[in-house]
C-alpha cells in the first residue's frame, strides 16, 4: 500500500453517489490516471475497496485500518518551522474542540498564511487537492491527528472519520 492510496479511498467516500471515471479521480486528486488505477488495485487486494468494479469502499474495514494500522503504516513526526495550512490538532475542527496549547502543525503550502511545524502530507499535491474539497481537507487533517499520534486527541478524531466514513 502507498500513501497516496488512503487519500483516494478517501476521495470516493467523499463522491459518495456520484458517478465517477478514474480520470476524475485523477484530476481532483492531481495524480496521474495509471496511478489512481494502481492504488484501487493495491486497495482490492487489501480488502478495502470491492475487487470486481472498484468502485466501493468497504467503509467499516477502511475505519478499522485508520484506526489500527494507520500510526504504524504510515506515521509522522513534526518537522521545521514553515508557512503552510492547518492540518491535525490546528484544523479548525480540532480548535473547536481543544485548545491549542502548544505550536501549530501544517502541511507546509508556500502561500500558506499560517507558521508552524510541518507535517509531511500522505502525498506531494494532497494540499492542493484539500484546498478544492473541504470534507476531503478534514477526513486528511483527521488522519494527521492519528500519524502525529497526540493521544488527546486521537479519539475524537477517530469518532468524527467515523461520523464522515461509515
């Protein structure tokens, strides 16, 4: 499984009912169409997406992977001081929900208006694909909860994917 994989899973959650080629997928995503057909094949063979038209998520085993596997498979640790967007605990759901008692952590994004600790996205254009979706923005920034692995607020976190996933 790659990082980029989550985030498409992810995406066609979000799709929900609406019909969608991979093109689509990659557009919205910036990745590439061969790509996205790769991910939704390494996805059907781990269980997490139907293996004959690829085109459902198995949403109580996409959750039960976010919440289990995703600190172990694809953790994080913060980086340097940088310009970038909310993401984890300083997403503005997160702040509505605690107080933020130490620095920001954000995906680093050159035209970002915020500084704090970078956290590294599951993949090089996941920013720019959050800025266009925002329920895709906070089900990744709900992800970054889990990757940084702040205990506070990782239930939370984990009871809104649920909310959004399932």
């Amino acid at each position: 499984m790659r990082p980029q994989d989550i985030v498409i899973l992810l995406k066609i959650i979000v799709k929900g009912n609406l019909p969608w080629q991979n093109k689509d997928l990659a557009a919205e995503l910036y990745i590439s169409p061969s790509e996205i057909s790769e991910s939704l094949y390494r996805s059907s063979l781990g269980g997490l997406i139907d293996a004959d038209q690829r085109k459902k998520v198995y949403r109580q085993s996409m959750m039960e992977f976010l919440e289990h596997g995703l600190h172990y498979v694809f953790p994080t640790e913060p980086g340097t001081m940088v310009n970038g967007i909310y993401t984890a605990h300083s997403h503005p759901f997160m702040q509505q929900q605690f107080k933020v008692e130490t620095l920001h952590y954000v995906w680093p994004e050159a035209r970002g208006n915020v500084r704090g600790l970078s956290i590294e996205p599951l993949y090089k254009e996941q920013v720019k694909a959050a800025l266009k979706d925002e329920k895709l923005y906070l089900m990744l920034a709900l992800l970054d909860v889990i990757r940084v692995g702040r205990v506070r607020e990782f239930k939370v976190a984990i009871d809104e994917l649920k909310k959004l996933i399932i």
